[in-house]
C-alpha cells in the first residue's frame, strides 16, 4: 500500500509563503529527490498554478542545476490537481482530478507505486480532517513572515503526531518528519 506524504515549506511561525523563504540549491535538491523517488503529486488549484512557474524551465534551463533537475522532476512526475474553478489543465504530466479527493487517495494508495505527494496547504488541511496522511515532511525555515497562511488553517481537532527523523541544511531549514501516532484520537478542541 501507498503512503501519502504531506511535503511542505513553511516559515517559523507556521506560515506557508514561497516568497519568504529561501530554496537554496540543497532544498531544491532534497525536494528533486522526493519528487523522483514519488508517483504522483496531489496540488490545489493555487499551487498547481504556482508550480506552472518551473514548466519554460524544461526547455530554456537556467544553467543552475539544482533548478533545472528540480524542474525537470516537476515536469514528469504525474500531478493530479483538485479544483473547482479549472475547466482544463495544459501541461502534459497534469490532469484535474474527477472524483472527491477521499476517493482519489483511497484509489490512488491501493494502487501499487511509489509514495504519493501533497504539495498544497489546502490539500494537507483537507487529508489530516480525513486522516489520510500517512506522513508530513515538515520544512521550517528560520523566518518569521509575520503573517499569511497557516499551514493547518482551520484544523479543529487534536491530532498528536511522532517525530521519526529530521533532516538539517547548513543554511538553517530543518526537515521534520512525523508520522501520526498509531493511538491517535482526532477529538474536537
């Protein structure tokens, strides 16, 4: 069975916010890895678009490996975006998704593959109100935004998780990885 894997950058005060935090090139290649070593990625509508960034990076390469193979992983693995607003999707890796995301991931995790990504704070709110994670790869970055978007917007519910390891880059980010307990009660705050 397939776990699913929630994948996100987020600043030290809990924020998600690209423009706060710093991919250098050992983040960028970290997150190559996943990518590369995963089936498919799950995104929101907003971070789908967002990722659409890295697509002229395919064929106009920047000279900077560690953007380039991240934009190459980017591009080939298979995306699966839920949306409500997106009529269509034009990049070739990328379809919109057809069913409710409960039965996507119940369908994609009984398939047999490599783990499956969610890439989209909306995405990783919605999969643990579900419980369907299976693990959060957690990147905190030593910046304080101030403010934007919480990662767990709208979480109302105790959800107690297990450190299993932690990655750390020279430039200060620190990967946590969690697991959530196997006792876990998900009880109303």
């Amino acid at each position: 069975m397939r776990k699913l894997v929630a994948a996100i950058n987020m600043t030290l005060d809990g924020f998600c916010d690209h423009t706060a935090v710093d991919p250098n090139e050992a983040i960028h290649q970290h997150y190559t890895d996943l990518l590369n070593s995963s089936g498919v990625a799950l995104y929101g509508r907003i971070t789908y678009q967002l990722m659409e960034y890295w697509r002229p990076l395919v064929n106009h390469p920047t000279g900077k490996s560690s953007m380039d193979d991240f934009a190459s992983a980017i591009n080939q693995i298979p995306k699966i975006v839920f949306s409500r607003t997106l009529k269509n999707v034009d990049w070739e890796s990328a379809k919109l998704a057809d069913q409710d995301i409960e039965a996507v991931v119940a369908a994609l995790k009984n398939q047999p593959g490599n783990n499956i990504l969610a890439c989209s704070p909306s995405l990783i709110v919605t999969l643990t109100q579900l419980n369907l994670i299976d693990e959060y790869q957690i990147c905190v970055h030593p910046v304080v935004a101030g403010s934007g978007l919480p990662l767990f917007k709208n979480i109302d519910k105790e959800i107690r998780l297990q450190l299993i390891k932690k990655k750390t880059f020279d430039s200060g980010p620190v990967i946590l990885f969690y697991e959530p307990t196997k006792d876990t009660v998900l009880k109303t705050m």
